[in-house]
C-alpha cells in the first residue's frame, strides 16, 4: 500500500503531511490518509458553492439559445435535483422566488 501511496499522491503534498505525522509520532498508513483527507477533502461549504455555480451557469446557457431542449432539459434535471439534494436557495429559498 505504501508504495501505491508514493505512486499516485503528489510529493509536494505528501512530504509535510508526513513530516507532521512522524513528529506526532503516529507513522501510519491510516494516519496519513486520514491526514490527507483532512487537508484536502472538500468542504461542504465548497461543495455547495460548486454546485450552485453550476445551476446558474446552465440557467444562462438557455437565455443564451441555440440548444437542444431535451439535451438542456436533461442537464437541468440532474443539476436541480443535485441542488435540491444541497437545499441550494436558488431551488428552495427566497432565490427560487426571484430568479
């Protein structure tokens, strides 16, 4: 596993989580993925925005014309249901109203 783990994680982000976790003490390989996950896992807050970014952005493709409603509709369907699933307030909020 270890050298699945140098094989495939960027030494620029390997090398001080490790550091940090040699100097706690804990050289394992469950403290360094915990340690990389918490470092580099994506935050709700980030999640949401993404997401939110990405309802609008397809929003604008329709005012822009020229697309095929089905393949639009399509696209749409999956995004409202992902930012229903994130309570997003451009779906469920005071947004929803005023878009």
């Amino acid at each position: 596993m270890w050298t699945w783990v140098n094989a495939t994680v960027n030494p620029q982000l390997l090398a001080p989580a490790m550091m940090t976790l040699v100097e706690q003490k804990k050289s394992t390989l469950q403290a360094l993925i915990k340690a990389l996950r918490t470092e580099l896992a994506s935050t709700s807050i980030s999640t949401i925005n993404l997401v939110r970014a990405q309802y609008r952005a397809h929003l604008q493709k329709a005012k822009q014309g020229r697309v095929n409603p089905e393949s639009w509709y399509t696209k749409w369907h999956s995004l409202y249901a992902k930012a229903k699933a994130y309570k997003i307030a451009d779906i469920d909020g005071l947004l929803a109203v005023q878009v």
